[in-house]
C-alpha cells in the first residue's frame, strides 16, 4: 500500500514537469514557425528590404564585396534579422503565454492589454535607432578620414552595424515594460529605482557605448539619451502599477 501511495506521488509531481515540457515545446514550435514564414517574406522581399536597410548611408558611399560568398551570407543574415523584427510581436506573445498559467485571470488580462504597448515601443526604438541614430553614425563614418582614404566599406560590416543598431534600440525600448511588469510583481519599487538615477545614467552611456558602432560622444550621447528619458517613464509607470498593487483589495481571483 505504501509503495502504491509512492508511486502514485511520483506520478503526479512528474506528470505536471511533463505538461510543462510538452508547452515549452509548443510555444517554441510557433515561434519557430512564425520566424520561418516571416524570413520568407523577407526572401521575397528583399531588394525592397536592401533598399530600406541602405537608405540611411550617405548617397556617395560606395559599398564593396571582400569574398565571393559575402552577398550570399548577407542575403540570409538580412533575411533572417528582418523575418526576427518583423515576429517579434508574436514572439513576445507565446513568452506571455508561457508564463500566464502562473498568474490570476485579472493579471492575465492586464498582460494582455499592456501586449500592443510592448509591440509599439520595440517598433519605436527601430524607428528612432533608423530615423536618428543611423543617419547620425552614417555620417560620421562617411566623413571620417575621408580625406586621406576612399572611404568603400565592405557590405557585411554596413549590414552588421545597421542590424546592431536596430535590433539593439529596439530591445532597449522595452525598458519601461520590463521594469512596469518587475514592480507589478513586487521585484523592484519606485523608491529604489528613483534612488540609483545616477547609476542608472552611467548605465545607459555604458549601452549605449556597446550599441553604437561608432566612438563619437555625440552619437553615444543620442542613444543614452532616450535611455535615460525610458528610466523616467519606468519609474512613472512604476508608481501606477505598484500603487495599485497596494491599495487593491484581495478578491477571489487574485
């Protein structure tokens, strides 16, 4: 009888780890698939991607090609980022439908509704990083030396900076989600963010140096600076998020 009862424990304390593989499975399946289709796309697209992705060098630089595999390797890699940015909403979505089975009906509800907002300011961190960023280090490389040196970068170098540099603002935009979501949970308070401001502005020049291709204070400068304006409005929407924790009484869901 009691080995009955063991076996029968062991049973339902694996049957749950097993439920959890079998979703971890899943959400990756999805996500796999929806980067797959979306790189297609890119495939298909791509000229009018190149197009895009060359627009924010100046008109009379030159790219070049170093080795015979270069164009091939760039057309995958610019493929493959494209298809990723383009998912990353979706991506995002089957990470917050991993995670929900662990939270109340009313927190789901509150995920859900903050998803688009997660989406817009990764697509307005690629916007800034292309729109001002690029257009800023762009210039700097083009004129840089110019005088001694015929300035004629290789493609997969233009190609890995502007990737960087896109990819990387448009993670670094979702700074106030995290950091909302971190002091919904009770991680982090708005007292103790608002207590290392100072640290947090070394901070963001310190990304901002890794980000930026360039070693141009001015180009650093305009990365670190929305950095620091997202840690204000972290620290705002912490407050929101982690009065309300406070002061909402305890219901049935919850």
């Amino acid at each position: 009888m009691a080995a009955e009862t063991t076996s029968h424990e062991v049973t339902t304390k694996k049957m749950p780890i097993m439920e959890h593989l079998i979703e971890v499975r899943n959400r990756l399946f999805k996500s796999v698939a929806a980067v797959i289709v979306t790189t297609i796309l890119a495939f298909i697209f791509y000229d009018q991607v190149m197009d895009f992705l060359l627009a924010p060098a100046p008109a009379d630089m030159k790219m070049q090609t170093i080795t015979i595999m270069e164009p091939l390797s760039i057309f995958f890699k610019v493929s493959l980022t494209a298809g990723i940015i383009v998912a990353m909403p979706f991506l995002v979505y089957q990470l917050f439908a991993f995670v929900s089975p662990a939270l109340t009906s009313k927190e789901k509800r509150r995920i859900y509704v903050i998803m688009p907002a997660v989406a817009a300011m990764f697509f307005a961190g690629v916007a800034f990083a292309y729109f001002v960023a690029l257009p800023r280090a762009m210039g700097f490389f083009a004129t840089f030396g110019s005088t001694w040196v015929n300035i004629e970068p290789a493609i997969s170098s233009y190609i890995n900076i502007v990737t960087r540099l896109l990819v990387g603002v448009g993670l670094m935009f979702e700074t106030p989600i995290i950091i909302m979501v971190l002091a919904r949970m009770g991680v982090v308070s708005p007292q103790w963010l608002a207590a290392r401001r100072k640290l947090w502005i070394v901070a963001a020049f310190v990304i901002a140096a890794l980000i930026t291709p360039t070693f141009d204070p001015i180009n650093q400068t305009i990365i670190a600076l929305p950095l620091i304006i997202l840690l204000e409005l972290s620290i705002w929407l912490a407050k929101l998020v982690y009065k309300s924790k406070k002061s909402e009484p305890l219901s049935a869901e919850d």
